[in-house]
C-alpha cells in the first residue's frame, strides 16, 4: 500500500466516523431552552381569574378583559403596569422569579398575586 493510499484510507476512516458521531448527536438547537409556557388570566365580573400554578420565569401571561369597563393589571413593585379596555388582550412575559402582587388601578379592591419560580 503506497503512502498516498494509506493517507485517503485513514482520510475517509476519519470522516466516516465524524460522520456516525454527527449522526448520533442531537442538534445543537435541541439543547436550547425549550420556549416557555403561556397562561391565561381572565377579568371577568369585576375580579381577577385564577393566576397559573408552576409558572417559571420565561413563561408568559396572557391577560384578558371580559368586563364592561376598564381594568389594569398593575404591579405593586411596579414592575409591570397593564391597561385593557374592555375585550382587549395583552401579553406578558414572566422575566424574574418571585411574588409579585398586583391590583386594578381602576377598582382598587380587585387584587391578586402571581408566583414565579426560577426557571
């Protein structure tokens, strides 16, 4: 076996087994974050639907107006401050953990409170 033949031998050795190692590893964007969850929480009746259980930081809140009138969705800690007219929509993005407490500017006895654990 000449040099040259020995050299395109060990050549294709090589890229046939970094070919079978491509092959057996996942994708690199399969080891990304996986995207977060959405939650949805309704206004309706003059009071705050149910805030999600395991929310992480990461997911989003979708919050929604069923009532006639006005609401907002304002954090104590003014981290965030929502306005939804009646039948409007907004989505927020959970980017911290922790409790956070909230109430409506509009109707000052409409409270909850949100927690989100560490993702």
């Amino acid at each position: 076996m000449t040099r040259q033949t020995r050299i395109a031998a060990r050549l294709r050795a090589h890229l046939a087994i970094s070919m079978l190692s491509a092959s057996l590893v996942a994708p690199a964007a399969s080891f990304a974050q996986p995207a977060g969850h959405e939650f949805t929480v309704t206004i309706n009746n003059m009071a705050y639907g149910a805030t999600p259980d395991g929310a992480k930081a990461g997911d989003s809140v979708i919050w929604v107006n069923r009532d006639s009138v006005p609401h907002s969705v304002t954090a104590r800690n003014h981290s965030f401050d929502i306005r939804l007219n009646p039948g409007q929509q907004a989505t927020m993005k959970l980017n911290a953990a922790g409790r956070i407490a909230f109430y409506c500017l509009f109707h000052p006895s409409m409270r909850g409170s949100l927690s989100v654990a560490p993702n």
